[in-house]
C-alpha cells in the first residue's frame, strides 16, 4: 500500500505539465512532431525521414502511432507514464520472483526513478530498462523448462530490447550472465546457457554488419575522476547540493541496514553486485556517440540488486525507520521536480510563442553563455528545437545521429552535420565570436552570420554578445535575435 501510494505521488510531475522540464526531453519530442507531420503529408523539407532496423527506436515507433488518438504531447508523456510504470513494477515483480515477497525493490525503485540518467530524459533508456527487467523476470521463471522455448523466449526479449535501447539489452545481459554464473554446478550446463544467450547476440551483430545499421559514433572516452563522485551527484539532475544530500542519504540508510544486519547477501547477489561493479569501473563515459554511459549502470543496479538481498527486521521500530528515510528520500526529490517542471511551464510557453516571429523554412542556430553551467536552465538548451514544428524551421540541434534516429538532414543541409555528439549542445558565445574571427569553431558554426537566419540564447543572457544581432524577443530563460547579413 506505501509503495503504491509513494509510486502515485511520484507521477504527479509527469501528470501535473505537458512538457516534462528534462534536457533531452524536448529534442525527442520535436522529432516526434517531425515523424508525426510527415506521417500527415506536411513534412519539414530540411529533414528526411529515414527509417531502417537501427537499434534504440522504441519512442519512434510507439509515439507516432499512440499520435493517431492523442496529441503529440500527451503521446509523448503517456510513453514517459508507460516506461516509469514498467520500471517500477519490474523492480518489484524480480523481487518477487526471486524470494517470493516485496520488501525493498518498490522502494529502491522510486529513489531511482528521478535519478540523474532517467531524469535526463533518455527516454529510451528507461523504457529499455523497464523491458528488461521484465525480461529478467521471465529468464529467471523459465529458465529450468525446456532449452527450445528457453532460447525462443530469450531471442524475444533480445529483439525487443534490441530496438528499444542498446544499454538496456547490456544491463540484461550483465544480469542474467552474472545470475547463471552464480548457478552453475558443472560444464554441460555452461555450455547449454551460453549458447541460449549467445545465440541472439551473434545474430543481431550479423545483422548490424550485414545492413549497415550499425552507429558510426565510435568514440570511446573515460572520465575515471568522475567514477568517485557520480554516486553523490546521480541523485537530482537540477540541484547539486540536493543530490549530494540525497546520496549521503541514502549512503547512511545503506549504513543503517548493515549496522542492524538487515541485508544478507546471496551468491547471486555477490556475482551480480561485482559484475555490475567492473562493468561500471571499465565502461567508459562516452560510448558510441552516447555520454555518461557508465552513469546508467547506477540506477540499473539500484533496480536489480535490492530482489538477491535477503531482509531480516529485528524489531518493528528498526523497520519504521528505514521506511522513514527512504519515503523521505523519495518525497524530496519528486516534490523538486514536480517544483521544477511547474517553474518551466510558462518557459516553455513563451518558447513556443516565440516560434511566431521566426520567418518560415528559415535556420536556426542555439547558443549559451561560457558561464552557463547552472543545472536549473540546462532543461532550455533544446527547447529551440521545437521550432522544427511550429516554424517548419531548420535547427541542427535537432539529434539526428546516425544508426540511433529515423530522422536525416536533408542533403542540402549536408554541411550543419555535426562532427561529435557533444556539438549538439548549444554552442557557446566564444566559439561564435571564435568563428567570427577565423579561428577554431565546430563545423557547423564556422560561418553562422550567414549560414543562420536566427540565434536563440539560452539560459542566463551573457553581458556581451558578438555584433549585428538585433533582439526580437527575451524570456526568462532565452534571448531570440535576428542575425544581420
């Protein structure tokens, strides 16, 4: 009864906007509006549609048909809805499944459920991760029947998980694998398990070499330094100082468990605990295109490990506590969210009313101050992107990373490809007054003052801005400017 009641408060946030204030969020949505009007014969010339069996294309495909009863929007936040659903109730049900009755999966659940790489919007990501922990769920279940249907249902999952999201078939597979290693008793029964999981896996690389599907983004890069640190910082995604709150929080409660001898700790457990632990030290922090690649193990461990403790209460005032504390923990963080996202709703309207005064097919190019490194605006760095429907704009922020989106830069717009994920970013004012000067510049900004018709600054408004730029209209949280030729 308290992890429905906490799971029903933590939707309020979702429920109570009809865009969601997360960074990546917007940039989905405004290639939904773009799949959605082509769909409708009212394409955006600047884009093509492109579609191809890519992996991570689970929004792109359900979005655009849940479009044909509701709007876009609310489209959009239902499969938002429907993926913090399938986390949670996935969380609990491998609990369940694994010792037979919920005790702490709910609650872990729901002190994940507004962490840093949910909280991004990778929507994706947490829809993947809700699938596959259904589909450990189901491994687990079935995994003494017979070795055909056990191999037939692994490859479903592994197709599904396939299209919705790439790190979240990884977190399957690192699961499932860390939990047969712990089972197997001799060498027949390895072999028998590593056939029925390699199977799918050889295929589908097969596949991506065969079609060409596979993403072009090859950068790996580490950032060990910040290994140490993201547990504290994982937390909230808009106030550094709450996460680390939250994460010493939840630091102590994890202390307070083990001083009281709560949690025992099963050979599943351990395998899957140190599995997750390497996988999380090696895995680097740019992965195919894709940042912060290490973080998301963080919260996918959150998810899985609570269902392999065993729990034992000494005493009902010891369990009152702990209950306190996480409730606590939960309550704090949606009530800042839900604070947060209410704050950017007139934001996100006058965004919205800006696209009014841009001149129709024109190029738009996003910008931010070098100072900009407040949590609190990162939600606005692509909110301009929405002007991809509302303005029939062309906005190169728009992700169209190839092997991850059906969405392409149209050919005559070859030239604003983005040569690092990261470029997708606002550009900052010094790398335009860089360009401006001749020296070095992303590709695609080297010659804004001519190749773009409006520049949009987002976040905190710099005290100096380069020349020739005449202001049409200031938010709270966005300049617009004309760029003169």
């Amino acid at each position: 009864m308290l992890v429905g009641l906490l799971f029903a408060a933590s939707l309020v946030p979702v429920l109570s906007v009809e865009t969601p204030a997360m960074i990546d969020y917007v940039n989905h949505l405004a290639r939904m509006h773009l799949l959605v009007d082509a769909a409708a014969g009212h394409p955006n010339p600047a884009y093509e549609i492109d579609w191809q069996l890519y992996p991570n294309l689970a929004i792109d495909l359900i979005v655009p048909l849940a479009a044909r009863f509701v709007s876009v929007e609310t489209a959009t936040r239902l499969f938002l809805l429907v993926s913090q659903t399938l986390v949670v109730s996935g969380a609990i049900a491998l609990e369940l499944k694994v010792r037979g009755r919920h005790q702490l999966s709910g609650f872990a659940a729901l002190i994940a459920l507004y962490s840093l790489p949910f909280l991004w919007g990778l929507l994706n990501w947490e829809f993947g991760c809700g699938v596959a922990l259904w589909a450990i769920v189901f491994w687990i279940h079935f995994r003494g029947g017979p070795w055909v249907f056990l191999v037939g249902l692994h490859t479903c999952f592994f197709i599904t998980l396939f299209f919705a999201h790439l790190f979240a078939l990884g977190i399957y597979g690192l699961t499932i694998g860390c939990y047969e290693a712990s089972q197997i008793r001799g060498y027949p029964q390895a072999v028998r398990i590593f056939v029925a999981m390699a199977f799918p896996a050889v295929a589908a690389y097969l596949f991506l070499v065969w079609s060409g599907g596979a993403p072009e983004q090859q950068d790996f890069t580490w950032w060990f330094g910040l290994k140490l640190v993201w547990p504290l910082m994982v937390m909230n995604c808009y106030n550094i100082s709450l996460s680390i709150a939250l994460g010493v929080s939840v630091a102590g409660l994890l202390v307070f468990l083990g001083y009281h001898r709560i949690l025992g700790l099963t050979r599943p457990a351990v395998f899957i605990g140190s599995g997750f632990l390497v996988v999380y030290l090696l895995m680097p922090a740019r992965l195919f295109g894709s940042a912060y690649a290490d973080v998301r193990l963080i919260p996918a461990i959150m998810l899985i490990l609570p269902a392999f403790f065993t729990v034992h209460w000494p005493s009902a005032a010891v369990r009152s506590v702990a209950a306190l504390v996480a409730v606590s923990i939960i309550l704090i963080n949606v009530a800042n969210v839900a604070s947060v996202w209410s704050a950017y709703r007139s934001d996100y309207a006058e965004i919205i009313m800006s696209f009014g005064l841009l001149r129709a097919n024109s190029t738009i190019l996003v910008a931010r101050s070098d100072v900009e490194a407040g949590r609190i605006n990162a939600p606005m760095f692509y909110a301009p992107t929405l002007a991809v429907h509302y303005a029939t704009s062309f906005v190169p922020s728009l992700y169209t990373l190839s092997g991850q989106q059906p969405v392409r830069k149209s050919a005559s717009k070859s030239a604003f490809e983005m040569q690092d994920a990261l470029d997708y970013l606002p550009t900052t004012i010094s790398q335009l007054n860089s360009a401006s000067a001749g020296g070095t510049a992303p590709s695609h900004v080297r010659a804004w003052r001519t190749d773009y018709d409006y520049l949009y600054i987002v976040g905190d408004q710099p005290e100096s801005i380069p020349d020739r730029l005449t202001s049409m209209m200031r938010g709270r949280r966005f300049t617009l400017y004309a760029i003169g030729k």
